[in-house]
C-alpha cells in the first residue's frame, strides 16, 4: 500500500466527522445554554473533514502522505493559538472543582456543576 496514512485517514474520519456532527445536533436541543460549545464542536468539524479531503486529495494525486505534515502543522497551530474556543469544555467545575457529569461537560457553557449553577442563578435573582 503506498498511502498508509492517507487510506486510514479516510477511511475513518469520514466517520469522526460525522459523530462530532452527531455531538453538534444533539446540543441544539440547549439552545442559548450551550452556544460557546455548539460552536466549537463545528469549527473542529470542520478541520476534521478538510482533514479527510486533504487525505483524499493525497490518494488522489498520488504524492507522498508527508504532504499531510504541514496540513497537521498548520490546524495543531490554530488549535493551540484558539484552545480557549475551540476547546471550552471542562472536566470540573470552576468554582468547587467538583468533576462535571457527562451532560454538563457538553450541554453547558457555564463549567459549573448543578450546585453551583443554582448558587449562581439564586445569586443573579436576588441581585
């Protein structure tokens, strides 16, 4: 086989791509909750089927898959200079520090457990 790298990429990111797609859809469902991720979970969507295609093309051309190297320099770059939005979830919550469940670490661009959203929504209540 001569593209290695290319054939897995697109064999299986085609699926990837799809679930992170899933992942999106499913957050619709909390409309103005859940904006910052809804966003981020597109934009790396995104990258990851421009990835695939970018594999594809590769296969297609026939050149060396070292071509993907600066293709994976270039999105590991934007990843890290825009982690802050195309990576807001969080494992744990930022005020108690508490490990989020799995709805609230997808669902909820507050990072805030339960206990702590109720703290705050109370808090913004009564101010």
């Amino acid at each position: 086989m001569r593209h290695p790298v290319s054939a897995f990429v697109v064999e299986y990111f085609y699926w990837v791509f799809i679930g992170v797609l899933v992942v999106n859809l499913l957050q619709r469902k909390y409309k103005r909750e859940v904006l910052k991720k809804r966003a981020a979970t597109l934009y790396v969507a995104v990258a990851v089927f421009a990835f695939y295609i970018y594999a594809y093309g590769v296969i297609h051309f026939n050149v060396s898959d070292l071509l993907l190297l600066p293709y994976v320099a270039v999105v590991a770059t934007l990843f890290a200079v825009y982690r802050r939005v195309l990576f807001p979830f969080a494992y744990r919550c930022k005020s108690c520090r508490q490990p989020l469940d799995f709805n609230r670490i997808l669902y909820s661009d507050s990072n805030l457990c339960s206990g702590c959203a109720e703290k705050e929504a109370s808090a913004a209540d009564g101010a």
